[in-house]
C-alpha cells in the first residue's frame, strides 16, 4: 500500500487552488488521534489513486498554515474540489465518511 506523501504550505496552496478533488490530513507526528486516521488516508488515495489526490500536511513544519485555515484541533481532513473546500472533517471518523464524501464529489 502507497503511502500518503508529506507536502509543504506552498504545495498546498498550489494544489488547493487546482481543478480536481484533493484530500488534505491536517496531522503532527505527535498526535495520537492523527495515526489512527493514517491508514484510512492510505487506503483511500489507494482506492482513488486515479482520481484523488490525498497529502498530508505537518502542522508543525506548516504552523502559517494552520492559522491561516483557522485549525485548531487536529485531525483534521480538508477536501477540496476544483479550488473549493467542500468538506472539513475534525476528529477521527470511520473511514466510510471520507469514502461517501469523495465518492460524491467526483
């Protein structure tokens, strides 16, 4: 199974602003709830690799970042369609929520 890659705050603001359905974990290596929602991210851009983006996001490496979209909790999912967030996700779910979500989006 692929894992999902790290990106960077000026990575996201490209690929968030791009057409297409992208899938953002909003993580820190040391929350506890985040590890639990990594294999789900795994799994999903598996299951959607032809048509979902998924990256993960290091708050701690990005803390602009985290300001500037107002997170102040983490997990937090961000899904984005053609330069829109469509859909924000706080706190460790079952994995069909993020299924349903993206499978409506595309």
């Amino acid at each position: 199974m692929n894992t999902v890659e790290y990106i960077k705050e000026t990575e996201f603001d490209t690929l968030s602003s791009s057409d297409g359905v992208f899938v953002f974990d909003f993580t820190a290596t040391w929350c506890g709830p985040c590890k639990m929602i990594a294999p789900m991210m795994d799994r999903l851009a598996q299951e959607y690799e032809e048509h979902v983006r998924v990256a993960k996001v290091d708050l701690d490496e990005n803390p602009s970042l985290a300001k500037r979209l107002g997170i102040r909790s983490i997990p937090v999912v961000m899904i984005y369609k053609d330069g829109s967030c469509i859909e924000k996700v706080v706190g460790v779910v079952p994995y069909e929520k993020f299924k349903t979500i993206v499978t409506e989006l595309l």
